[in-house]
C-alpha cells in the first residue's frame, strides 16, 4: 500500500512529519510518497534508507493564514494540493496531511471529490470514551448543517464504526440538550425524524437524542451534530483530559507514599493515558470524499502522525468507501434541494 504525504503541512513538518511517516514505512511496510520542497525533504531523510520512498516536489505551503475555501484552488504547486492530485490520480491507495483542516476538506471535495450522491462530506472524529470510542462526525464549524446532512452523517458513522472501529450494530445518537424526542431546534426536530424513520426500516440502529454526559458512559457508538457543536465538544473533550491527566500527575508525585502508590500502578495509569489520549488516534477521516483522506493534528509530532497513517491504512483496506457507494440510495431523501453529489 502506497500513502501519500503531505510532507509541509503542520506546526512541525517536514520533521516529524516525514520521521512519523519513516516509521509507518518500518512497521506497518507501507510505501510513501513525500510531497513538498524536496530538498528540506531529503534534508529529513538522511541516513535512511531510500527504498519504497518517492519525492515529489511541491514549492508553495497552504498556511493557516490562507483562505481556506480558496487555499488549493490559488496555490496550484503548495504540497497540499499536488499530494490531493495525486490520490485523486491514482498515485497512492490514501493522503495524510497535518495541514489546514479548512483548506484539506475544501480541496479534497474540489480535487478528489465526493462520493456520487453524498451531499457533503463529513468530519469524523473519534471521542477516547467506551471500549471503541465514539465516533463525532460533523459538517465542519462553518458550515450551515441540515437534517439531510446528519442523516447522511449518521450512515456514514455507521459503516465507519462498523468496519474500522470493530463495533457491532453501532448505536447512533443525535447530540442535543436532552433525550426527549421535543428537545432542541427545528434541526434536531427535523433530523430525529429522519434518523427514526431509518431506524424503522431497518438501515441504522438510531437510540434517540443523546445529552454530552451521555457520549462517555458507553451510551452511544456514533454521535450526529452540527459542525459547531461538534468543534466545541471535542475542544471541550481535549482539553478536560489535559487537565485531568495534569491533576492526577500532580497528586501523583505530590509525596513520596503517593510516588510509592504511582510507581505500583505504573502499567495501569499508562493504559489509562494511551486511552484518553488523542495522538493513540491521529487524526481525523473525511467521511465521504471518493478516496481516503486524512487529517492529523495539526500539531503533530511523529508518533501523532504515524498513527494517522496507521488509521489511512485501515481506511484504505476496510472497504469503507464501497460499502457507502453500495447504500447512498438509502441516505438520500427527496427534495428539490437535492444534489448530485458530484
């Protein structure tokens, strides 16, 4: 399997970035395909050995300062853009970049393009709760979400859960401010019908609105929202578990009976922090685009991006983008707002 890198996009690229992508070459023997200056490229590879690795070059970046919904449109040659060109080409199996989140799901609609009959693509990631996880999958805080949306949304989550996370008949909830089928907007009034109608035909296993406390008891295996909300509940998220993880180092090394206790359960508590930690999971898939896409954090060091491409592997071999063109019928409804999808 061939994954292609964008090798300039993040805090710390090419660095970690082509380091992490390495070690997805060692241990997972994958192929790769560095995309970006190639001299600051082969600056990072020196002393490794060259085989199953290609260069391709790319002079421009796409920035977090660039517009994103106009990033790779204006930037023809940035490594973002190229390294979407070549998926879209056939070059590689999946494309992993740490670069603009904006700018990445604008241009892998654009270039790569959406699944025929998906309206939008939806951003899927995973929450550290439950034994799989929950998987958060949103529109993107900017833009304005529909029911037809999350319906899409909720299928999609589905398969994903299905194939990937190892879930059987993944629960799907709609996030809202209670669980009575009244609760929330004329959006969440307008999805839960959608959502309870698939339900009743048999498509998805829909449990009803779900509350925040709900998306960390293992309530729910897939939980559908808007692209706001969906932002704030997994910054939220980030940054509860830094500060219990920090509290509990803190009350850990305080004294030398609670150093005693530490060093005890030293295993556990490393179980514990892989578990909540967000590098374990490294990024975030594109759900709906025709090819595998993926995001890594954007402050990605190399074991954060190695795992990301360690999800682009999984994503690639799953079957996950047949199994959505095989049911796209089921997810759409009939409007005279209906689009292509193409």
């Amino acid at each position: 399997m061939k994954i292609i890198i964008d090798a300039m996009g993040g805090d710390k690229a090419p660095g970690e970035i082509v380091r992490g992508a390495l070690r997805a070459k060692r241990e997972l023997g994958v192929e790769l395909l560095l995309v970006g200056r190639e001299e600051a490229i082969r600056a990072c590879l020196q002393g490794e050995s060259l085989e199953g690795v290609e260069i391709v070059d790319a002079r421009e970046v796409i920035t977090m300062e660039d517009d994103p919904s106009k990033a790779t449109r204006r930037k023809k040659d940035a490594s973002m853009t190229v390294a979407l060109q070549l998926l879209r080409d056939g070059r590689g199996d999946a494309m992993v970049s740490a670069g603009s989140t904006g700018a990445l799901l604008t241009g892998a609609t654009l270039i790569v393009k959406r699944i025929r009959g998906i309206r939008r693509a939806a951003m899927a990631p995973v929450l550290p709760a439950g034994e799989h996880g929950v998987m958060l999958v949103d529109c993107g805080a900017n833009v304005e979400c529909t029911a037809e949306y999350l319906l899409q949304f909720a299928f999609m989550g589905s398969f994903y859960a299905s194939r990937i996370m190892g879930c059987d008949k993944p629960r799907v909830g709609l996030v809202n401010v209670g669980t009575e089928e009244t609760k929330g907007g004329a959006l969440q009034h307008e999805a839960y019908a959608l959502l309870k109608a698939a339900h009743e035909q048999g498509r998805i296993h829909f449990v009803g609105n779900v509350e925040g406390t709900q998306l960390f008891n293992g309530s729910v295996d897939v939980a559908v929202c808007d692209g706001y909300t969906g932002n704030v509940l997994l910054k939220t998220t980030e940054g509860v578990i830094r500060y219990i993880m920090g509290a509990l180092k803190g009350v850990l090394t305080q004294s030398t009976k609670n150093k005693l206790a530490a060093a005890l359960l030293k295993s556990d508590l490393g179980a514990m922090k892989r578990s909540m930690d967000p590098n374990e999971v490294g990024g975030t898939a594109f759900i709906g685009i025709s090819k595998p896409v993926i995001k890594a954090h954007g402050g990605s060091d190399a074991g954060s991006f190695f795992s990301a491409i360690r999800q682009a592997v999984q994503f690639a071999g799953s079957g996950m983008i047949a199994c959505i063109e095989e049911n796209v019928e089921y997810m759409k409804i009939e409007s005279e707002h209906e689009g292509t999808g193409t």
